[in-house]
C-alpha cells in the first residue's frame, strides 16, 4: 500500500502536468494563428513559443513557491484570439508585428502599473463584463464559422477532425482539442507538404525582432489586449483562487506576469496572466489533493511548461505543413469554447442596460470596422458604453419623473 505522502506527490504531480497540457494543447493553434496574422515567419512563431512556454513556467514557479498557493500562469488566449480575429490572414507583414511586439510591451507595462497603481485596477473592474466578453465573441465570430465553411469546400480535410472533436466533447470534453490536434496530425500526414518545412528547424531557437512603438498599435493591440486580459483572465482568475480560499498576492502577481510579457515580446513572446479555466484544475479538490499541498501541483505545471517549450519548434514544422483548410478547422474549434464563453457572459444578465450593450458591441466588433485608424476593439466597447449610459440614464430620468409625481399626490 502506497504511502499517504508519496500518494500526495503524485497526485500533485498528475494534476499539475494535465494543467499544463490541457492550457498549452487547447489553445496554442489561437497563438499560432494571431501570430501569422501579424506577419511572423515560422522561425520567429517557434521562438515565440518557446519564450511564452519559459515565461510561463518560470513565473508559475515564482508566483507558486514564494505564496505557496495554486497560482497558474497562462498565456492570454482571449488575447491571441482577439488579435487574431482582428487582422486577416495575410494582412501581417514584418513591420507589423514589430509594432506588434511593441505593442506587446506596452500591455506589459500596464499590467505593472495595474499591480501598482490601485485606482488603475479599480479602473479596469469598473468596465462593464459584458461589454469587454461581448467584445470578444463578435471578434471570434468569424473564426468560428471556419470549419463549416471548410467542411461545405473540402469534407476530406475538415470532416475527420470535426468528427474527432465531437467524440471527444462526448468522451472527454477536456481532451477535445487536443484530440482534434491528434486528427489534424493524422490529416497532414497524408497530405504532406515538405516545401512548406523546408529550412525550418525543429531544435529550439530564439528569433529577435526589433519592437517598434506605435500610436495606432498602442490603441488597436495594446489597449484592446490590456482590457480582454484583464476582463477575460485576471480578474477571474483571481475570483477562482478566492472560491477556494486561496490568497492571491495581487501586487507581485501583476508586476509580475507585466514583467515578463514585456521582457519576452521582442522574442515574439504573447502577453502573460493569471490562469483562469486551467487554475481549477490544479486549484480544485477534484485532483485529490490535500489544500496546503496544491501550490506543487502548479509547480509540476510550471515545469511542464518549460518542457513543451524545448519541442515548440516541433509543432511549428507540423502547422507549417498543414493545408491551411486544416489549421482553419482546429483554430476554429479551438476558439469554440472561448466564443461560447464569452456569448454566456455577455448575455448573462437579461437587464436591458445590459443585454443592449453587449448586443451593440458585439455587432461592431463583429463588423471588423476602422474609422479614423481606430480599430473594431475601441469602437465597439465605445458603442457599449454609450448605449449603457444612455439606457441607465434615461432609466434614471424616468425614475425622478415618478418619484417626483408621487411627491405631488
């Protein structure tokens, strides 16, 4: 009969290597595909990887250790996906995602200005959830309508991982992705393109690219970035860990994770944060678990991430190599359960202040629209904003109009 401890350490450790598997597997097509939006090349798509992977894993270790509670890192996949439904395939040049990784710093620095400037944060909270979660559903929309449309052209190619991924929703719905990538590996492999891999190395390396600053950039990538990650994954992160009586050291986390983001974005490295879905997993008394002992299991997540970071090069090659009817499929299931997300907290409440809004911001980041080099992420959380205000204050109006008639009677 196996010892308690010994039962504990792999109970710790099983826990905490399913976190980091289910956070990178379910998502890292989402990053992949906001960085070729951008413009990377596969070289500077692989050292971005790499670098996020280390980050992630070096301040899970940090964050876990020095509070001894389940702090998970994640990268931001509301995000990537934001970014990614933003700018359209091909669109991205190298200019671009310099001033992309520009931008990328810039987040970084106000996440450290969140951690440090209180008011800041309280700022931020005040934002409306289902304007900034509404924000995001109409930029995943289309996405989302991928692998339909990749099914109508070409069933051979999009069918198989559909029909995985529904299995698996069945089976395993955790595992769905990740099954859908086993699909898609099986698809490529009969299908495979070695022109597309041809000078790309799988060994790890870095790629530096040369972070511009830009006005349009800090308004259309940074700001939209800053507010989704803390709407999306900071705040609920934090909410998670309380629900299970954990004290999230708020100040070191965001000075933290801002740190790194910015130090990582000249690598091509995506703004990291607090984990939200995943935190659950480690967190959770569901992994058997003892409470004291769940920061290890964030730990063995954080090393976990530093392991898949050495073979990110690997699973670029095979992106690199799919039909893009292929990697438009898996992107777009994986951004499903973030689209479905989203719409459920952007609806949640059936006030009209509330509902109205979302549905106005929702439509205009759905739109894709430009005005004036502003992009659909500022104008639709303007629109909802000012629908919001409107509706509250004629709401208001029509509240002093009736108190004061029963004053008169």
């Amino acid at each position: 009969m196996p010892k308690p401890g010994a039962s504990q350490r792999s109970l710790s450790a099983i826990a905490g290597i399913t976190t980091g598997l289910v956070g990178f597997l379910s998502s890292f097509v989402i990053v992949i595909a906001m960085m070729q939006n951008l413009g990377a090349t596969d070289g500077q798509i692989a050292s971005g990887l790499l670098v996020v992977c280390f980050a992630i894993g070096i301040t899970t270790l940090f964050l876990s250790y020095t509070s001894k509670a389940p702090i998970t890192i994640a990268w931001s996949t509301p995000g990537a996906a934001l970014i990614a439904g933003a700018f359209a395939a091909g669109e991205g040049d190298s200019e671009m995602f310099s001033r992309a990784m520009g931008a990328f710093i810039v987040a970084g620095v106000l996440l450290i200005a969140t951690g440090l400037i209180k008011p800041l944060a309280a700022l931020v909270s005040r934002i409306p959830s289902e304007i900034a979660q509404a924000m995001l559903a109409g930029f995943l929309l289309a996405y989302c309508t991928e692998p339909m449309l990749v099914l109508a052209s070409e069933p051979w190619l999009a069918g198989p991982v559909i029909v995985v991924w529904l299995l698996a929703l069945w089976l395993a719905p955790r595992w769905a992705i990740p099954a859908a990538f086993v699909a898609s590996c099986v698809v490529i492999a009969l299908n495979f393109n070695t022109e597309a891999v041809e000078g790309i190395s799988i060994l790890p390396h870095l790629a530096f690219v040369m972070p511009s600053i830009d006005g349009a950039a800090i308004v259309n990538i940074a700001l939209p970035l800053y507010l989704v990650t803390m709407a999306s994954q900071n705040l609920p992160g934090l909410a998670i860990l309380k629900a299970y009586h954990y004290k999230l050291p708020w100040k070191r986390s965001m000075v933290t994770t801002g740190f790194m983001s910015s130090i990582i974005a000249p690598l091509g490295g995506l703004t990291i944060n607090l984990a939200a879905i995943s935190a659950a997993l480690s967190a959770g008394s569901e992994s058997g678990v003892e409470h004291l002992k769940r920061w290890r299991s964030a730990m063995w997540s954080g090393y976990t991430y530093i392991t898949i970071g050495l073979f990110c090069s690997a699973v670029v090659v095979i992106i690199s190599a799919a039909p893009s009817e292929v990697f438009g499929t898996l992107a777009g299931l994986a951004l499903v359960g973030t689209f479905a997300g989203s719409v459920a907290g952007a609806w949640k409440n059936p006030a009209e202040h509330s509902r109205m809004p979302a549905a106005v911001t929702f439509i205009i980041a759905a739109s894709g629209v430009t005005i004036f080099g502003i992009g659909a992420a500022i104008w639709s959380i303007a629109g909802g904003l000012i629908v919001r205000g409107i509706i509250l204050a004629r709401k208001q109006a029509q509240e002093d109009k009736a108190e004061t008639h029963a004053e008169h009677q």
